[in-house]
C-alpha cells in the first residue's frame, strides 16, 4: 500500500504546480492585454502619445478664473493688466487687454494672442509683440496673450512648441479660461499666431472646435515631415538628400531623434507621423485661415504657407494667403497692410461684421 500512497502523493504534487503554472501565465497575458491593444491584423498598437491630435481631443482644458496680478498703465481706450490662469496645476501668466466703455450685449469679442519662439529665461509678459497687441486691442477686442509654461514667470519646463504638447495644452486652458471671463462673448474668440505661435494655433484649432477663426504670420504650419526636411536645411547638392539640421534646430530637438527611434522614419505616410501633424486633420479645423508669409523671411520658409494653403484648398476649407515680396520673418515693410488684413478677417469672422 505505501508505493501506492507515494504516487498518489506525486501525481497530486504535479498537478497543483501545473494549475500554478498556467494561472500565472493566464494572469500574465490579462496585464498584457490591459496595457496594449490588439489591431484586426493581430499587431499590438502603440499606446497613445500626448502629441497625436485624437488624445488631445480626448483631454479636458477646462481653464480656471484670470485673476489679475498687476495692473498697468492704460493705453487711450484700452485698460492692460498682467493676469494668471491654471493650466495642469502650473500657474501661467498672461497679458489681458480689455477696451473700455460698456461691453456689447454678448459681451466682447475676444482675440487669444500667440506669441512666437522668444528665449524663455528673457521673456517678459509685457514686453515684446507690443504693437501687434495694440493694434487689435485698440480697435474693439478683448486680447489674452499667454506666456505659456517656463516663460518669463510661468510655472513649468520650457518644453518647446513642437516636441511636446505643452504649449498647446496651456493656450487651451487659457482659451477655456476666456471664454469665462466676464464681459467676454464665449462665442466670439479668434486665435493669432506668429512663427512657433502659428503652429500652435493650427494645432489648437484641429483639437478645439470653438475657435472661431484664425489669423497665422510666418507660421511653422507645415507636416512633421516638413518640420524635419524643409526648415531651417540646405540642400545637399551632390545626393540630394538634406543636410544635418542646424544647431538651432538640434538644441531643441532631441524630442525628434527619441520619437525616431520609436516610431521609425519620418514619412509622409507613416501613420504615426501622420497622427501628430496637425496639417492631417484640415478637414475638421475650427474655421477659416488667413496666412501671412514674407519671401524674405530667413527663419520660417515661405512654401510652408503656401502649402497650408494648397492642404486647405483640397478639404474644401476657407482660407486665404498673402505673400509679401522681399520682407522679413516679422513683415516689418509690410506691417500695416498686414494688420489691416488681419483685423478685417477678425472683423468679419469673429466680431461677425460684413
């Protein structure tokens, strides 16, 4: 009887180590489920980067209240003010203008200001861009323009306007937060933007539908693939390939060669490339375009407008562009036609004037 016994002993031992075994590869391949998913091809997808267009739009920017920091001296209609609103915890800093006399019945109309690449340790709030704000914050408009994060005051790392979604989250947030300022109309809100501020315009205006209209200078407006051969490059005349970027380019770029490495070579066609260029996603842009672009400018090239306007075009969406012969990266020459054309787009698209 006691051989018997011994192999019952055994067999059970067995048993119970293999019931172990595959319960812990069954609980094993739940994690892997949760963590990734699977496409109809049987392929695990890649989990979702804050840069790609349809994650943005799945986050909440809800804004806070503007409290006002500083008031400063006012100009002949307009008051102006140094103000602070939250955007993911950090506190942002920003120039609000308002006009005076009595608000219209909706409220008034409102232009979010988006200032373009300014070393951020120089960056002040009140400095820079002063007759752009000007302009529009004389002729009847509610102007906010943002610092955003680990510039001049602002709370946060410095990120950069094209690796990370910083920037963009932050004139989201200060969108959301002027849509709830009093004497503000909530539906009457346009977006400008020059050089970096462009791209982030374009960029806010395919994640937020409630941007009436916007109005981009010299505007890094192009795909990531554009980003990567056709700014700031010179041809390589012996293979035709582009040559290393510049070391503007480079100090802010690692973000470039890191997303390289994990979701392989820029290309038009990648998909992941594709999910993070803002120019993939015209078919559903907030409102129409009005771009501004100079054949001299030396920091931005000009076929980045004029391909927006093509890109435009082919979705069937509203837009119009203006080249300025000879001119320079901030339209000096041409400043005062430019302005024009921008208030009179506002005028017509935001404030609602034919």
């Amino acid at each position: 009887m006691r051989p018997n016994y011994i192999s019952v002993l055994f067999l059970l031992t067995l048993l119970s180590a293999g019931f172990f075994y595959f319960s812990q590869k069954s609980n094993t391949s739940d994690i892997m489920v949760e963590t990734e998913e699977e496409n109809d091809q049987g392929e695990f997808l890649t989990p979702e980067h804050p840069l790609q267009i349809e994650y943005m739009r799945k986050q909440d920017y809800p804004g806070s209240d503007i409290i006002i920091e500083q008031t400063l001296s006012p100009e002949s209609n307009y008051q102006r003010y140094i103000v602070s609103y939250q955007s993911e915890g950090l506190k942002q800093f920003a120039l609000l203008t308002i006009p005076n006399g009595e608000a219209p019945d909706t409220g008034w109309p409102a232009i979010l200001f988006n200032h373009g690449y300014i070393n951020p340790s120089v960056y002040r709030t009140a400095e820079k861009y002063v007759v752009y704000t000007d302009y529009f914050s004389r002729n009847g408009y509610v102007l906010l323009k943002p610092d955003y994060r680990g510039n001049g005051n602002s709370e946060g790392d410095a990120e950069g306007g094209y690796g990370s979604p910083s920037y963009t989250i932050d004139v989201l947030n200060a969108f959301s937060s002027l849509k709830k300022y009093e004497n503000v109309d909530p539906n009457r809100i346009g977006m400008w933007g020059h050089s970096m501020g462009g791209s982030i315009t374009l960029r806010a205006m395919v994640v937020n539908p409630d941007i009436k209209a916007g109005v981009i200078w010299a505007g890094v407006v192009g795909s990531y693939p554009d980003l990567v051969y056709n700014w700031h490059r010179r041809s390589n005349t012996i293979s035709g390939t582009p040559s290393p970027a510049p070391t503007q380019f480079s100090r802010r770029g690692r973000w470039r060669t890191e997303l390289i490495e994990k979701y392989g070579d820029v290309t038009e066609d990648n998909p992941f490339w594709q999910s993070i260029s803002p120019t993939s996603f015209l078919s559903e842009i907030s409102g129409p375009l009005q771009l501004h672009h100079a054949t001299g400018d030396s920091s931005v090239p000009v076929s980045m407008s004029e391909k927006l306007q093509e890109r435009m075009e082919a979705v069937g969406k509203e837009s119009e562009l203006f080249i300025y012969q000879g001119d320079d990266h901030n339209i000096s020459t041409n400043f005062s036609t430019a302005m024009q054309r921008s208030l009179a787009f506002f005028d017509k698209y935001v404030k609602g004037e034919q």
